[in-house]
C-alpha cells in the first residue's frame, strides 16, 4: 500500500494529548495541507484560525461544553493547539469546503505522527453572542459560520482502529 493510502485508512482521532507544544515547522506543514484543500471553483471560502494560546482554548472549550449542556468537561481534551475552521456562507459550498479543510489537516497531522480529533458544535459556538464577538476580534464578519474544531497534538494515547461497517460500499 502506498504511503499515503496507508495515512488515509490508518487515521485515527487522539483524544488525549501530550502537553508540549507542536514545533512552527510542523504546524505550518499541517496548514499547508488545509489551505491546499479542494474547494468549490476555487473560492476558498474557509479560513483557519490558529489558537495556542490557553486562555483562548479554555474559553472556546467551556463555549463548546456550554453548547451541549455541560459545565464539567472539557471537549478539547487538553489538546495545546485547535485550529479554528470557519467558512463564509456567502460560497454555496461553504460547509463542504470547509470540511474539506479540515479532512486535510487532520490526514496530514496523522501524516506527521501528530493526533487529531474533529470536535462538532463550531456552528452553534459562533452563532452565540459569545462566538460573534471572537469573530469580531478575530476580523471575521458574522458571514462566517463555524465548521470544526480540529484539535492538534503529540498524542499521549493509541487509537483505536475500530472496524469499518461491512456494507460501506455498494456496487452497482
């Protein structure tokens, strides 16, 4: 298998992090790969908004557990950089280019030995007062609507490599 079929099929999310810092050289290689992503008739509606500041991360985390109900739990998993995704919903492919985007982060972070792991509920946090706000000071005009968090981090776990479904592709 090639390598990087092999990347591709191997991909796991981390849920639990080191606590050390990604090197600059590995994350802008990570960055690349998301702003390299397809994007519908190459609009490149999404952005990435690259938070390592632990404050920030508490603040997006707490928003995020907010948003299912729960004030206990950090869905971020102490993971010391997320990459913020977010799309202007101005492009008719917004949430599909922005998923694109954050599919190549995640196969290029596990590309590096560099966990990864999706966390839902962006779309809800930046449709809160709170999450307008961030967007403001982040120069974002409310266009833009959340895709993901894609958490990143030397992984301080092993994956799981759970079985795919048996009917997963039909021929016809």
């Amino acid at each position: 298998m090639n390598e990087t079929c092999k990347n591709l099929t191997t991909r796991r999310s981390v849920r639990k992090f080191k606590p050390d810092q990604l090197l600059e050289t590995e994350l802008q290689e990570v960055l690349a790969a998301g702003m390299n992503a397809p994007s519908g008739m190459n609009r490149q509606p999404a952005v990435m908004v690259v938070v390592q500041d632990p404050e920030t991360i508490h603040r997006l985390s707490a928003l995020n557990a907010a948003v299912m109900g729960k004030t206990d739990i950090d869905p971020f998993y102490g993971a010391p950089t997320v990459v913020v995704v977010l799309s202007d919903t101005s492009a008719p492919t917004w949430q599909e280019d922005g998923t694109l985007v954050l599919g190549n982060l995640m196969n290029a972070a596990w590309s590096m030995g560099i966990g990864s792991c999706w966390i839902h509920r962006a779309r809800q946090v930046f449709e809160s007062e709170e999450g307008r706000k961030l967007l403001a000071q982040w120069g974002l005009s409310e266009s833009y609507a959340g895709i993901g968090h894609c958490l990143l981090g030397y992984p301080d776990m092993e994956p799981k490599d759970l079985p795919r479904k048996s009917n997963y592709v039909i021929r016809v």
